[in-house]
C-alpha cells in the first residue's frame, strides 16, 4: 500500500477542519448530541466537491424523512410492541426497495431514511414523548455537520469534478481505441466479441456517476450538456464497433482477405484514430468519409452475400467517423485545458440514448423482504428477551440490511463491517477512557483527536477503502459521544458496544441462511431478461424503439460485467449482450419494413420474425443457452430470397441490412445463402443501408 499523496493529506485537513468546527459549534450552542455534526461530517466528506455537496443534501432529505417516521408512527404504537417492530421493518424495506429502484446517488436519501427511523426511535422508545425532540436535535446536528462539511470543501482548495470526469472518459476512449485498433488491423478476429470489450459497457458507470453530481459542482455547471451528449456517444460506439468487428470477420472469412482498396481504408481509420482532437483530425475525417463514397460497390448477382456484407461495412464505418469524430470534438470542449474548450462542437451525429434502465423486481423484492424479516425477528428477540440494550442490536441490523441489501453477497461486506465497527468501538473506548479524562478544554481536545483522524481521513480517497474508512472514521466520532461535560460509565460503553456487534453478526448470520448464492444467479436472470425482450420485440409484443433498446441492454451489460470480473467462477462466454443488442436494433428494422412490403417478402420476414421469438422464447423457457435451429437459417435464407425480388424499394433494401445482421448475429459460421436471386446492379443513394442498424 502506498503512502497517502499530498492531495489526500490536504482533503483530510479539510474534512478534520470540518468536523471541529461542526462540533465546536454544536458544543457552543448547547446542543444535546454535539458527536452527531462530526460524524455527519465525514459521513459525506469526498474530495470532489460535487459529490460532498450532494451527498450533503441527499443525507439532510435522509435524516428529515426517518426522523419525520418516527415523530408520525411511534408515538401511537409504542403501547404494541410487536406492531411497532412490524412497522420499523416494513419502513426499512420499503425504503431499502425504493432506493433500489432508484440507481443513482440519490438513492442514499432513501438508504438513510430507512435506518435513521429504527437508530432514532428505538432506543427512545420507553420515552416516547421525547421523541420529537430528538428527532429535531438529530436533524438540526446532522444539518449542521453537513453544511459545515459543504462550505469548508466549497470555499477551501476545492475540487471540481470536470478534470477528473475528463481523465475518465480519456481512459475510455483509449480502450475503445485499442479494440478498435484490433478490428481494424488484427488478423483472425473472431466473430464473438470478447468479454473483455464488454467490459466497457460496465466501465460507463463511474462515468456516470460523476455525470450526477455535476449540476452539485458550480465549476462544471458550463460543461454539463457536453458531456451527456459524450456519454450517449460513448454508449453507441459499443454496438457499432461489436458490428463492425463482425462485418469485417464475416468479409475475411468469405474472401480470405481484404480488398485493396477497403484493406487500406481500415488502416488510414486505425492510424486516424489515433491523431488527437483538433482541426487536423477533422479533416483526416472528411478525407476518410469521402473515401467511404467511393468504395460503395455495385450490388451485381454474382457474390452477391459478399457485396451485401461490404456495403453493410462501408455504412458502419461511415456511422464510426462521423460518431468517433463527435467524441473528439466533445471531450475537447469539457477538457479544462484545452484551448477549444469554450467553442461549442458542431455535432454529425444526433441520435439520442434513453435513460431506460434494467430493473430486476424479483430480486429487488426479495433483497427488500429479507430485511423486513431481518429487522422484524430481531425486534422480536429484543421484545421477548427483556434486553435492555436490545434497541441498537435490532437498529444496527437495520442499517446493515440498508447498506448492502442490493448486493449479490452481502454477507462478505458485512463481515468487513462487523471487524471494523468492532476496532472503531475499541479505540473509541481507549480515548473515552484513557485520554478524554485529561482533556480540558476544546483545543486539547481538538489535538488529541487529530492524529486518528487525519490518519483515517488520508485514506478515505481511494475508492478500495471507502467501506472501511467510513467506517472508522464515522463509527470511531459516534462512539466518542463527545458532550459539553465528561460522563463516561464503563459499564454502559460496554454493553451498547456487545449490542452494536451482536447485531452485526445477527445480520452477517441472517443473510448467510437466506441469500447463499452469489452473482451466477443475477447474471443468469440479467442474461434471461435479454432474451425475453428479444422474443417480445420479434413478436411484435411491443413497439421497438432503438434509443430504448440502446439504453435497457447497455444498462443490463453494466451490471453484468463488473460481476464477471469480481467473481472468477463465472465464464463470461455465453454472455455476448453487444450481438444480442445488434440482434435487437435488426428486428426493429424488420418490424417497420415489414409493413411496408406485400406478398412473399412479408410472408417470409413474418416467418423469421416468428422463428426468432420462438428459439429466443426456448432460451427463456429452458434458462440455458441453446444453439438456434436450422430451421431458422432456412427460413432467413429464404427471407433474402423473397426480398431481394423487391429491390430497390427501399423497405426492401433496408430489410435484407436486417436479415444480414440477424443472420450474422445467429449463425456467424454458417456459409453463404445460395445464389437464387439477382441483385440490380446499381441502387438510388436513397436506399443506402441505415446507419442505425447493427
């Protein structure tokens, strides 16, 4: 492990500054828990100052709305126990599935207002006409500490997210130029993409993490439409790369090589795309995208299959200049460095990417219940046992079902929390006991406590070792329970700490019996979803739409693909989201041509739109992969048969770019459609193949 940088010193200094000035002054105010503004500070305390001011405001909304549960159902059940404890649990599930359903930053808010309710109310619950007060006092302290921590990172040294965004999407974009290196120029590139590549469908996520805080940073307000226009980008160049990779494959395999001319096209995009932004690479791109125009073949009889696979290439190719070329232009204008940072972008590309996300509500449901029973049996043993510390054993198994309900082994982050509360909760004793006796005045206090959490908050930046820095630093200022007056009693620290860690390991227990599996279930139900939507969308059960298409299956690629590589076990090579997501974008084109073509050509696209939906309906049916029948190929085959006759209508062209992507998504090793059909040998501009399909 290497030794904190000076940056991370500097952030630590920030947040310990934060956090004395938070408890200075709710010491000076007389304010009952003045430990609660200091561990709010470091709560939300991050070196950017985007994600501390949001997180700030989502923990403020958090705290008003558990403190407002407990003001609202306490009081009027503190005579029913069990029917208390019944409405803790369900409050704390209902809020845990809410924040599941909500993927974003702000899904804290409901986080924190599912356990604030039980860590406020039960422990005041023989009191339960103080529990107002508390509720107040907690808010206003925690309000205090998160201000406090917002202007400290706003006014001192702050950190805006735009370099930092900047460096990721570089990152990006070099990878995505590395695979795309190896399209262009590699030798024998298989037809599947590989895993690897996939990768960065999951590696858009930090990216858009950071996109969320951005209206939070008032240094990258200026920035902010640039770089979702970037991200939508980014998201489009997976699909149309994985396509492009397959084109070339198919043209290599069929032709053995190459023609000259498409040979030394795909070698001046590779060296292109590795020519910073900047005039230069603009015209390098007009250059290439006339080249484009003039390799358009004409579409003769013979070889027809290889004419039809070239002229597919040349179309996403085209779609690759002009989208590549709009990334460039946008990372130029959100790179603080850069001298067109303030010239806007003259965009080529303009399709849009919905929001639309991929919601497991089985799982989400499940992970919810868990911690409804999880909370509700340990009130119950709280009840019935008579234990007087029993209130923070079923709180602290609330937070716990809270924090890592969403995750496919909760049991192994628990365990890191159950270790580390635990050291927190010793070396909290040891000041409370050993060092706070002799301090007796605030400064004396503020340097006793300094080297622990300067120490802690050094670390805090690197994303590694979040949990456990949080921990540490937000459990060790809770435990101090600093006052106005010293009233430690031994006694009492002791037994609110074995209640603390018994229901931590209450939950680690719980969650082992209930939730034994891992991530090979998600990725097995993420993986049926996708072919379920595929046989709904070949059966025309819903219209397609391919920014919707574009956004639910990258958003199920993403949270695939950090589970591949977290867990060895799991092989990845049945998981080709990209093919399947070109497979989706073909059946859209089909659905919509289909329409505008009679007779034979739509009787047989019908015919491989129903063989679709039936072998990827078996897929969902059988919950395994399966290779498609023959009869699908035939039928396909068929279809550019009946189609070609329609030619040049440009439904007609359109469709038969389709049934090539289809059949090359399906069937990557099967050979050529026979020769029953002539091509025209020319075809209007008009009908050039849609750069949308894949």
């Amino acid at each position: 492990m290497t030794f904190p940088a000076w940056r991370d010193w500097l952030f630590s200094l920030k947040a310990f500054i934060a956090a004395m000035l938070a408890l200075g002054i709710a010491l000076k105010f007389g304010m009952p828990r003045p430990y609660w503004a200091m561990t709010a500070v470091y709560v939300v305390a991050n070196p950017l100052m985007g994600a501390t001011v949001s997180k700030a405001f989502d923990r403020m909304f958090g705290t008003v709305l558990g403190a407002a549960g407990a003001v609202v159902l306490v009081p009027p059940l503190v005579n029913a126990p069990e029917l208390l404890m019944l409405a803790v649990a369900f409050w704390t599930g209902t809020l845990l599935f809410i924040a599941l359903h909500d993927r974003t930053p702000r899904n804290y808010v409901f986080l924190l207002a599912g356990y604030t309710f039980p860590l406020l109310a039960l422990p005041n619950v023989d009191a339960p006409g103080t529990i107002f007060d508390v509720a107040v006092a907690r808010s206003e302290e925690i309000i205090l500490g998160i201000v406090t921590m917002s202007i400290v990172g706003t006014v001192l040294f702050p950190v805006s997210i735009g370099p930092i965004l900047n460096t990721r999407i570089a990152s990006w974009l070099r990878d995505a130029a590395s695979w795309a290196d190896e399209i262009f120029l590699g030798d024998g590139q298989t037809s599947k993409t590989p895993a690897a590549r996939q990768k960065l469908a999951g590696d858009i996520g930090p990216i858009n993490v950071l996109l969320r805080q951005m209206p939070h940073d008032a240094g990258a307000h200026d920035i902010g439409r640039f770089a979702q226009e970037l991200r939508g980008r980014l998201l489009l160049l997976l699909p149309l790369l994985s396509s492009i990779s397959d084109r070339l494959h198919a043209l290599k395999i069929e032709t053995q090589s190459l023609s000259p001319e498409m040979a030394t096209l795909t070698a001046q995009i590779a060296a292109w795309i590795k020519v910073p932004p900047g005039t230069e690479s603009l015209e390098a791109s007009k250059r290439l995208r006339q080249g484009l125009d003039k390799l358009e073949p004409k579409l003769m009889g013979k070889g027809r299959w290889n004419a039809l696979l070239h002229s597919s290439l040349i179309a996403r190719l085209a779609e690759f200049i002009a989208l590549w070329q709009d990334c460039l232009a946008l990372q130029e204008r959100i790179d603080p460095g850069s001298a067109a940072s303030r010239i806007k972008p003259v965009l080529q590309y303009h399709t849009v990417i919905a929001r639309k996300q991929h919601y497991d509500y089985g799982m989400m449901l499940f992970s919810a219940g868990s911690a409804v029973l999880a909370t509700f049996v340990a009130g119950l043993i709280w009840i019935w046992s008579g234990w007087t510390y029993g209130a923070n054993f079923t709180a602290f198994v609330a937070i716990a079902c809270c924090f890592f309900g969403s995750l496919d082994r909760p049991a192994v982050p628990m365990r890191i929390m159950l270790i580390w509360t635990t050291i927190a909760y010793v070396g909290a004793g040891v000041y409370i006991f050993a060092i706070l006796p002799r301090v007796d005045t605030f400064a004396m206090l503020v340097l006793a406590l300094a080297p622990p959490f300067l120490l802690i908050g050094a670390f805090v930046p690197r994303p590694e070792l979040s949990l456990i820095t949080l921990l540490l630093a937000a459990n060790t200022a809770g435990d101090l329970g600093l006052d106005s007056r010293y009233a430690a009693d031994f006694i009492t620290y002791a037994n609110g700490g074995v209640s603390i860690i018994a229901g931590l390991f209450f939950s680690t227990i719980w969650t082992l019996i209930v939730k034994p599996f891992g991530a090979e279930v998600a990725v097995r139900r993420l993986v049926r979803a996708g072919w379920f939507d595929l046989s709904r969308l070949a059966a025309g059960s819903h219209p397609g739409d391919h920014a919707a298409l574009i956004g639910v299956t990258l958003d199920r690629l993403a949270q695939i693909m950090p589970r591949l590589s977290a867990d060895p076990s799991l092989s990845p090579s049945s998981v080709d989201g990209l093919a399947e997501l070109r497979i989706g974008f073909n059946l859209i084109s089909l659905q919509r041509d289909r329409r505008a073509l009679q007779g034979r050509p739509k009787d047989r696209i019908d015919a491989v739109l129903q063989g679709v939906a039936g072998f990827f309906g078996q897929r969902v049916s059988a919950g395994m992969e399966a290779a498609p029948p023959v009869t699908l190929l035939k039928d396909i085959d068929d279809a550019f048969a009946a189609v070609i006759d329609s030619w040049p209508k440009k439904a007609a062209v359109d469709a038969t770019d389709a049934l090539v992507g289809i059949r090359r998504a399906l069937f990557p090793d099967a050979p050529p459609p026979s020769e029953r059909a002539t091509i025209p040998d020319t075809y209007d501009e008009l009908t050039r193949f849609p750069a949308a399909a894949a």
